[in-house]
C-alpha cells in the first residue's frame, strides 16, 4: 500500500474530508489555505484563499456545490467548490472550531469557541443553494449556548433538528437546535476531551476519539457505548470504514512534548482495529508527528490521514486488503 504524498500545506493539517463521490479531497492547516485534490492520483486541483487565520474545520455538502470552513479569524465562510470563489462569510466574536452540513445540503451547524468573555455557542445556518449561493441570510435560523462543558465536535443526526455533540469534559449529548433543549447526554463517554466525530452512512451510530487515549462508537438515540478501542496515546481522529468491520485511529503526544524517541516508538501510526471484536488488526506508518485527522474514502476503497508534520497521505488498499476475511473462520450471514 504504497501512499500518495501531498505536500501542499505549510503548517500542521487540522481536517481533511472526502465528498460524497469520493473523487475530491479538502484538506485544511493552521496556515490559513484550503486545498483540494483529486483523491485517486493525488494531484491539487486548486485551493481556496482567504482566510486570515488558522482553518480549524470544512465540510462539503452532498452534491459537491457548496465548501463550508471555519476559522481562528472568527468567521464561517460559504465557497463554490468549482470555482474556489468565498460566496459569502459570517462574522463572529470567537473562533469557529467545528462546522457540519446536514443530509441535503440545506443546513450548516457550526460552534463558536468560549473565549474573552463569550460562551460557547452552536448555531445552525439555512443554506439558499438557489443561483450562485450569494444571496444568503446573515442571521443564525437558530442559537443557543449549551450549558456546562463547552462543545468541541458536533454533527447532525439522522432526526431533523437533533445534533449530536461532544464536549471537552469528555461527555456526549443529543441537543435539540431549534429550541437549545439537551435532550439527552452521557456524561462519561470520555474521560477527557472529545477531539473527533464521524458517522455511519446512515447515521444510526458514530465513532468518537478523545484525549483520553480512547476511542468508541455510540449509538445515536440512546448514546450508549457500544464499542470501546483504547490506546496508549491521546487521539485526535477516528473514522468508520463502510463496507469493513473496521476502525482506524489517529494521534499522538502533544506537538511539544514530542521526541524522537516516540517517532521510533510508532507513536504516530494510524491504527486499525476491528469493529467487532474490539482488537487491533495493524498500523501503517508514515507520519513524522501526531496524525491530526483521517478521512475514509465514502466507498471504502482507501483512506487518508493529515498530520502535525504538514503532509496528507493517500492510501489506496491493495486487493489483498479485500481478500482477507474479516470474521477470520466465522460464517456471517447477511
């Protein structure tokens, strides 16, 4: 499984999301540029400029039309994915950490960070994706400020106006957007911050990671633990493979606390366990610092991880990948 190398940030990689056909990749890093690249050779397609500071977070709604990102200059911006062009920006008095679109393409939820004075706060944006995206409303459809600990990830559920989010005292929650209400929580899904959420294709269950060194997989009504992968690292990213019983992990030590000795120790490998069985199948190396996010590619075809060191790095499973029995000797019936 030799990688495609994609050198076109300049600082550490914050996310990076595969849309929904798989052939483009966005990729995001503290120095302020959006990429995006064809996923199957690796070649960069164009990039997306003007931010005027650290791009925490992107998403890209299902038909490819619309890039959303959120950035430490304070803004959530709305861009053409074809042309590249900033169709319109939302000012904010803190940093955007996390943005997410819904099912449709018609919502954006994104946090704001708590900082100076201002909570933390969640807010969800209707998308007029009538003509060139231009035209759109600058008031929040709805706000609110979740109690308690602050939320760090969020995306939303397969119910119309319920998100599922996670906080940095480690708990998980279901929150109603229109009216703010918490309908739900599990306050001890983690034991430290959660700096990762993924979903299932249709929803029903999801993938958190958390400085805690664990990662596990919920399930999206009852916010029950359904799976628990531990570490010996905190990490910073996990994500589902879709047709695998397959779970890949990514993190490592803070960037200042990292030593050589941990690069020779494999600390900065992605890590594949198995869903089921709850056991860790394999590592591939390649990152020279803390693996800050993965993406799987939406057919489950490969994947790609963006690290502290800068790089992207595309895998494409080789066939051998597909041949190996998952189950080992059981017979699963489907």
């Amino acid at each position: 499984m030799r990688p495609i190398l994609l050198q076109g940030h300049e600082r550490s990689l914050t996310q990076i999301k595969f849309n929904l056909e798989g052939d483009l990749l966005f990729s995001c890093s503290k120095d302020n540029i959006i990429n995006v690249w064809f996923s199957h050779n690796g070649e960069r397609l164009g990039t997306y400029d003007g931010n005027n500071g650290t791009v925490w977070t992107l998403d890209v709604d299902p038909e490819s039309k619309f890039m959303v990102s959120g950035a430490a200059d304070n803004t959530l911006r709305l861009w053409s994915v074809q042309t590249g062009k900033n169709l319109f920006t939302w000012e904010f008095p803190t940093a955007v950490k996390r943005v997410a679109f819904n099912d449709d393409g018609t919502r954006v939820v994104c946090i704001t960070e708590q900082r100076m004075g201002y909570q933390c706060a969640i807010r969800t944006f209707k998308i007029n994706r009538d003509g060139d995206g231009t035209n759109q409303s600058k008031e929040p459809l709805y706000n609110f400020n979740p109690i308690g600990s602050k939320a760090t990830v969020c995306a939303f559920t397969n119910v119309p106006n319920v998100i599922f989010t996670g906080h940095e005292s480690g708990k998980v929650a279901l929150f109603n957007v229109k009216s703010g209400e918490e309908l739900h929580n599990n306050e001890r899904a983690h034991g430290e911050a959660v700096t990762d959420l993924q979903f299932s294709k249709d929803r029903t269950y999801c993938i958190t990671s958390s400085k805690d060194k664990s990662a596990r997989i919920h399930d999206a009504k009852t916010l029950q633990v359904l799976k628990t992968f531990p570490t010996e690292t905190p990490l910073n990213s996990a994500a589902l493979m879709p047709n695998r019983p397959y779970v890949l992990l990514g993190g490592g030590q803070e960037a200042m606390s990292v030593t050589t000795t941990a690069a020779r120790q494999g600390k900065f490998e992605t890590r594949f366990w198995h869903k089921i069985f709850e056991e860790e199948v394999g590592r591939v190396k390649g990152h020279f610092g803390p693996v800050n996010t993965i993406a799987v590619h939406p057919a489950g075809t490969g994947y790609a991880s963006g690290g502290e060191d800068g790089f992207v790095r595309v895998h494409h499973f080789d066939e051998s990948f597909f041949k190996a029995k998952p189950y080992g000797d059981l017979e699963i019936n489907d």
